[in-house]
C-alpha cells in the first residue's frame, strides 16, 4: 500500500536528526491541542452523575480528543473492564483496601471509582499540574497527588493492592518504562496487581519499514523520546518485548491483544491498545 504524502513526511521527521526537534515538535503539538480545543462545541453539561466535568482544553491535553460522550463512554468501559478483570483473577476492586491510577489525567477512569470509594481508597496521580488541580478540586473521593516525569512515587511501599496505568507506557522511552514497572511494583502489596497497556502489534503498519522490521525483531521502537510524557512521544511493544520488561518482577496473569479478540477489546474501549495484567512477585 502507497503511503500518502503526509504520513511520509511524518515518517522522514521522526528519524530526523535536526537542533531543536523536541522543541519543534512540543510547539508542533501545543497548537494541535489548541486548535481541537477550540473547535469543541460548547457543552451544556456541566456534570455527570454529580461529578463535573473537566473542560474541553484538559481532555485534548490527555488524550487529544475534546467530545465529552467520547471521554465519558470510553473512561466508564475502561473502568468496568477492569473490575471485572481484577475480579476473574481472584481479587474482587470492592474487596481491595487501596488503588492507584498512575497517570491520571483528569479522571477519565477515577471518576467511575465512586461506588467503590466507601470500601476502597482511590489515588491517583499524574506529572501535568493542571490536571491534578482539576481532579482535586473536583474528585472528592480521590486522593490525587502531582509526581514527576521519573521515579520516585510520593508513596510508601507496599501501599497498594492495584496500580494501573492506561496509555502511559505509550508515551515513554524504554529506560524511562522500565524504571517506572520497577517503581510500580515498589509501591503495590506483595502479590498485589498492575494493570498497564501499550501500543502493540494493531500500531505495526503505522510504523516506516526500516522500524518495522525491528519492531518485528522484537525491539521496542520509540517515537520523539525528546518529548517523552506528551502523546506526541509514541512507544510501540511487540509482545515479545513485554517479558523483557517485565523480568522476574511480576507474573503475567492475562494479556487482551484487540486482534485475538477484537469483540471483547472494542466493549472494554481498550481497542488497539494491548492490555495487560500481572501480578508483583
């Protein structure tokens, strides 16, 4: 298949080697974010099942998207996904005394965690300022803190029975990740859960030829790591990658490729991210 001028162009800047591309390409990517912002229709909901909801500048900035029924539907699947995969590994969300979402963005996913806040303590976290003062001005029943582009968390450890991290890994360079899934099983219980996904082999055509070819040999291959923690820095995880990753840290518990099972990846809204879920050793 011919690639169109434009993803060309794309992919001769992104092996570029030029002064100042990460610069150029957080410019590149703050007008994107104001330009999609702006043209968000204007919403007469203000909230939803009594939580408000965040602007449409702060959903661009997450996940570049600013309809609010999208960021609605797809946070909620995400979550009830979730609850019932912690529930088939044998750890019910209701019977946990405490969650994290790392990278939290403006609570897409927390939101969805009221119901259980009467049992469960709900955190989350997230490096952008903005978005924490949102969530703690407007999610009462999580406790959401700000951390930094690298380890460490502001927790102690073993504090968590579940940590989950939904397009985050996404979005770093392989040191980077690697140095998080260490800090993530720093911060959960012994036998606790991380939940996490990445780009997997549904991204594989979007990569130029030279880059599949070591993507396909088993390589993660990284996007912008200039920018890395913005959605402009795009990592892709062939399976094979992901034990390497995870060493002999974690056990994997279950693994939801969207093209081995397209019918439960697009109702879990997780769809083309591969998710994972593992278990601390």
């Amino acid at each position: 298949m011919t690639l169109g001028w434009r993803r060309r162009l794309w992919h001769a800047f992104v092996r570029a080697r030029i002064p100042f591309k990460g610069a150029l390409v957080r410019g590149y990517l703050r007008a994107l974010e104001r330009k999609r912002s702006s043209r968000a229709e204007r919403e007469a909901v203000n909230e939803v099942d009594g939580i408000p909801v965040p602007p449409a500048r702060l959903r661009v900035l997450v996940n570049g998207i600013p309809e609010l029924n999208w960021f609605l539907a797809s946070g909620r699947a995400q979550a009830n996904y979730l609850r019932s995969l912690v529930a088939e590994a044998g750890e019910p969300l209701g019977q946990m005394d405490a969650i994290l979402e790392f990278g939290c963005g403006c609570g897409r996913i927390t939101r969805w965690w009221g119901p259980e806040a009467a049992r469960t303590r709900i955190y989350g976290c997230d490096y952008n300022e903005d978005l924490v003062q949102w969530c703690e001005s407007n999610l009462s029943f999580a406790h959401v803190t700000r951390n930094e582009l690298s380890p460490p968390l502001p927790y102690g450890d073993n504090s968590f029975d579940l940590v989950y991290a939904f397009s985050v890994f996404t979005h770093l360079s392989v040191d980077l990740a690697r140095d998080w899934l260490g800090e993530m099983a720093r911060v959960s219980k012994p036998g606790g859960l991380i939940w996490f996904t990445v780009h997997g082999r549904s991204y594989r055509e979007r990569l130029p030829a030279e880059q599949r070819q070591r993507f396909d040999a088993g390589e993660i291959v990284v996007w912008f790591p200039e920018i890395e923690g913005t959605n402009l820095c795009a990592a892709y995880w062939p399976e094979p990658a992901v034990p390497v990753m995870l060493g002999d840290r974690f056990q994997l518990v279950s693994h939801l490729d969207p093209q081995a099972d397209p019918v439960r990846a697009q109702a879990a809204q997780i769809a083309p991210h591969d998710s994972y879920l593992v278990r601390v050793l």
